[in-house]
C-alpha cells in the first residue's frame, strides 16, 4: 500500500510538474483582442513559424475547417476572434462570436469545438446599417505596451511568456493573483447587475469608482485578471485544473458576460452595459476597463465611446457622446494610456466634434486634445504607431488619404495641424474597404534580401521604418505603383512612413495583387497577409470566394496564396492569427485555419 502511494504521489507531482514547466505545441505571441493590439495594429510581432524566410518556400496551407451553426445577419456571420493559450491544460484556442447571438471556443490545432453557446435575447430584422445580434468581437485584458503580440517563442518560464502558463509566478512574486483560490475573481451571482438609466443605458452607481478606478485600493498589478474564477481545486489538482482565465462578450439586449474559458458559463452575473440593439464596434480591456463605441443609432444608441468598470461590484458605466459625426471603427490606446478614437460626419451640438480624432481620458472619458478639419471625413478608426520614440495616430479619409497626427497633442495648438496627410491613393470611384488600417515597423537593417529571422532580438526591439497599408475596393491613383499586376477590384496599398529631421511624410511603397474587397490585413514578423473578403457590396449580393494572400512586407513580393481553398465570401472582420496559424471566418458560419504541419496536425496524413 505504501509502495501504491509513493507511485501515485510520484505519479502526480511529475503530471503537475509538466504542466507548469511543459510548452508544447504551438507557443508565442498571442491575439487578445480585435486588430491584436490596444493601439490597433494588426500586427504579431514575433513568432516562432512564420517569417519571410519560412514562407518563401512550400509548407503553409490549410490545416483544417470547421463549420459552425450560426446563421448569419446579412453579410455578417463569424466575427474576428482572440486566442487563449493553454486552455483545459494543453489546448490552445479561439473564442469566436457568431453574428446570432453565438459564442464558440475553438481547439486551435484541430478545429474541435471545445463548447459553444447561445445568449438567448431578442433580435430585429438585420438592415444594411444596423445588423444587430453580436456585432464585433470578444476581447480579453490587454496591455498597452502590445507585449502579447511580442512575446518570444520557445520554452519559457516567466510571468511574461506567452504560451501555456503556470500558477508560479517570478521567483519572489509568490503565485499570481488570478491563481489564488482569494483572488480577484467573484463567484456567479457575487456582482451587481447596475440599474438602467436614461435611454436605456446603464447607470453608475452611486459612490462607486469610475471605470478605470479601483475602489477603496490603489492600481491593480499589470498581470491580474479582473473576473477571473477562483481556483475550485487546492493542492497539485487544483493546478492542473485551474481555469486558465475568462473572456469578455456582449450580447445583443447589451449585457456584458464575463465568461470562464474552459467552459463558457457565466463566472459573474451579466451587467448591463450598452442600450440593447446597438451596432458597437471591437471592444477591448485595458487594465479593469472595458470599452468600445456605438454608432448609427441603432437600438436608439447614441454615437458615444463607453466604459464599464470589470473589477467594481457595481459594474458602473460611463459613456462619452460626440454631439456630432458617429464614432468610426474601434477606438485605440496610446502607450500612456489615453484613449484615441475617430469621429466621422454629422451636425453637432453644441461642443460637438465631427471629422475629427478625439482622445478621452481612461477613467472619466471627458475630452482631452481633439484634432478637426472639415474636409477630413474619417472612414477607419485610428491606428497608433512609433517612430523614432514618437507615437503618432494615422487614420484614412473617405477620398483615400492617410492623416498622420502627434498622438501628444492632436492637431497642435489650433486642433487643425497634423504632421502629415498622403496623398490620395483611391481612382475615382473607389473607397477606403474596412473600418480599420493596418501597420509594423521593420526591423532596423532588414529588408526583402534580409528578411527578419524567427523569434530574433530584431523582430522584437524594431528601430526601422514603419509602413501603413491601406484596404481599397477599386483601383489604386494614378502614381501608386502596381507592384503585383493591374488592380481592377481592389487591393492593399502600403506606404512607408519617415521621419527626417523632424518632418513627417508617408510615401508610396508596394501594392498586393488583385483582391476582391480587401479587408483589413494582419502583420506576423515581417509577413503581411492580404484577405480579400470577396464580400458583396450589398447584403442580397453573392459575393466571390474569399482569398489569402502573403507578401514580404518590406519589399512586396508576393509569397503564398491559399488559391480555391475557401469557397465563400469573408464576413467582415473576422481574420486574425495565433500561434503561427491564420484564421478566416465566412459568412456561412466556415471557420478555415491556415499553417505549417506541427505535431498535432499533419495535412500530410489526411
């Protein structure tokens, strides 16, 4: 008998070892909220499969596809997702939204769907402005330093790693708050649901901290989990089943659900959040806050950026309206934390602002700088870059200029003043394809003939110069040159932002191949993968295949192409990667993973 315990004990702190120390699998950066980043890049800095060098040759393809139950609403059908590593101990995986009220989480690897589940509320009938159901993605907490998408890969040990975490924290730190069975997470039930105020908005509570605020105690540590569960298993046990975190959803009546990775329940009681039937755009968590932006008066929302606060019982919420345009795409962070958002146009009131770039201050979300001009009628959300220890907000306009702003101070003196604007790169006829521009700056020293390497100190610290790109449906401006071929139907245009002695100026770099409504595109260590959605321009529209595209993205030379793989239009949005893999979602509810052959998955087999 005491021979039995000692193999059992033996047993049992080797499984426990291997799993705090043990990264199998697909390890690196992570994709923890839409566009990958607070600052909106869509861009994986480092990553242990994909570089210039690996996809210059044969070996990345589809790996698997899944079809999902969501139906969708209007073009709209799977949203963009965010991963979450080492979920369930060695499962990486996705939480992905479905435009009807749907919520999968999804086995990275495989295509498994580890649980799904249907938030029953009440929809109207999807219109061309207002869809409703989900409208955007999940999100998770995030930093503003983008330190997820930077992480390197490899086996790791330190808090900072990405990859499968343990419960043991720096030597010193003793376990993490989100590990401890006292932590900050609240049982279901334990939290305020807020009372509904004017408009059907949530109201704050009185007394309670704005969001952004901890109540009665000072700045929570940069690693905690506002919401995550407690661990419901002491001891070796307690750590192989811990729930490795939650992911934040909205619903369509505007709850907020805090949900447990592993199992998609409910860790808190919903809170209301927004006016029920809003169109909102990506949220995103930063420190305890989650925030995001309404627009097109849909469900009677007004145009408004709101906060609610993930670590106060109360849940209480406070909005900024624009009195004005509505508020384009997602809103963004700069490194101090300031929230950057784009306001398009429309008649204000009052103080109002319209073609403008507002910042808000986290906790409060009044006005703090704003740049305006009225020819500039801004059709992305803001995208925020670094350039020789700058940070600068770039955003396009409707005729297909990219703004370049001083995220110091929006606008200069007279709120009219910006370091640069481009030159238009639409035809006549053309237009600015999604809510969202792209960027990454290059490695210093590196270029097409020296591509950056997997996981290097380059990749990592970069100090080269920083390009935009730019979605567009239809052909490019006469003088963009068309690198990759004749542009009928669109493509992405990149530019290359520089900074000589103090003057900015964006110029033009390369353009993709031809590309049927581009979306957005996604950034991994130096490979820019262009997704033309094929998406239709009207909702009765049929649309053409969706296709994936990969490009050097210092020189433009075009790599991959996934060819006829995807046999249906790209949702809007709803393209992100994680682990060295790159996700597609269609509007039929098809979820497509592209990648290298690894350990668990081998194309090659099947």
């Amino acid at each position: 008998m005491r021979n039995q315990r000692l193999v059992i004990a033996i047993l049992t702190s080797t499984v426990a070892t291997s799993v705090v120390f043990t990264q199998p699998g697909r390890g690196g950066s992570q994709w923890l909220t839409a566009f990958a980043d607070a600052q909106r890049t869509s861009w994986v800095r480092a990553d242990d499969k994909v570089s210039v060098a690996s996809m210059s040759k044969p070996g990345f393809e589809l790996q698997w596809k899944v079809k999902l139950d969501n139906q969708p609403r209007g073009l709209y059908g799977l949203g963009q997702g965010v991963s979450a590593s080492g979920v369930t101990l060695f499962v990486p995986m996705s939480l992905v939204t479905g435009s009807s009220n749907n919520a999968y989480a999804i086995d990275n690897d495989t295509g498994y769907v580890v649980w799904q589940r249907h938030f029953d509320a009440p929809t109207p009938a999807p219109t061309t402005a207002c869809p409703g159901g989900m409208t955007s993605a999940a999100t998770r907490i995030v930093r503003v330093d983008a330190s997820a998408t930077a992480a390197a890969a490899g086996l790791s040990f330190g808090r900072g790693a990405a990859g499968y975490r343990s419960l043991l924290g720096e030597p010193g730190e003793g376990v993490p708050l989100e590990g401890r069975a006292a932590g900050p997470g609240r049982a279901a039930g334990d939290a305020g649901g807020g009372a509904r105020g004017a408009g059907g908005a949530p109201a704050a509570a009185r007394g309670a901290a704005a969001p952004g605020q901890t109540a009665g105690r000072g700045a929570p540590p940069v690693d905690r989990i506002p919401g995550a569960p407690p661990v419901e298993q002491g001891g070796a046990f307690g750590m192989l089943f811990r729930p490795s975190g939650v992911g934040y959803l909205i619903s369509s009546d505007g709850m907020l659900h805090v949900v447990g990775l592993p199992s998609g329940k409910d860790i808190q009681r919903p809170a209301a959040f927004l006016p029920a039937n809003a169109r909102w755009s990506a949220p995103v968590g930063v420190n305890t806050t989650l925030y995001t932006a309404t627009s097109r008066d849909c469900g009677g929302a007004p145009a408004a950026v709101w906060a609610i606060d993930l670590d106060s019982e109360a849940k209480p919420v406070v909005s900024w309206k624009t009195n004005g345009g509505g508020v384009i795409g997602a809103v963004a962070f700069s490194s101090d934390n300031t929230l950057v958002a784009a306001i398009g146009p429309g008649q204000t009131n009052g103080d109002g602002k319209a073609n403008a770039i507002v910042a808000l201050d986290p906790k409060t979300l009044k006005l703090k700088d704003w740049f305006t001009q009225p020819t500039a009628e801004f059709v992305t959300g803001p995208t925020i870059v670094e350039q020789n220890g700058k940070q600068m907000v770039v955003a396009a306009t409707r005729d297909g200029r990219v703004v370049v702003l001083d995220a110091a101070s929006l606008g200069g003196a007279n709120h009219a003043t910006p370091l640069s604007i481009s030159k238009p790169v639409l035809a006549s006829g053309a237009t600015v394809s999604a809510d969202a521009l792209a960027a990454w700056q290059q490695a210093a020293g590196s270029g097409s003939q020296s591509p950056v390497t997997t996981g290097s100190a380059a990749a990592q610290s970069p100090g080269g110069p920083t390009w935009i790109l730019v979605p567009v449906a239809g052909r490019v401006a006469t003088g963009v040159p068309t690198t990759n071929g004749a542009v009928p139907t669109g493509a992405v245009v990149a530019l290359k932002l520089s900074d000589a002695r103090g003057t900015v100026s964006l110029e033009s770099g390369w353009v993709s191949g031809n590309l049927p409504a581009p979306g957005t595109p996604l950034i991994i260590n130096g490979v820019v993968f262009t997704l033309g959605t094929g998406a239709p321009s009207a909702a009765a529209g049929r649309g053409t295949p969706a296709i994936l595209q990969a490009y050097d993205g210092a020189s433009g030379k075009r790599l991959w192409n996934s060819s006829t793989a995807m046999t249906a239009f790209a949702s809007p949005g709803s393209f992100w990667s994680n682990g060295g893999q790159v996700y597609v979602g269609t509007q039929d509810g098809t979820l497509y993973a592209f990648g290298f052959n690894d350990e668990r998955r081998s194309t090659t087999s099947q």
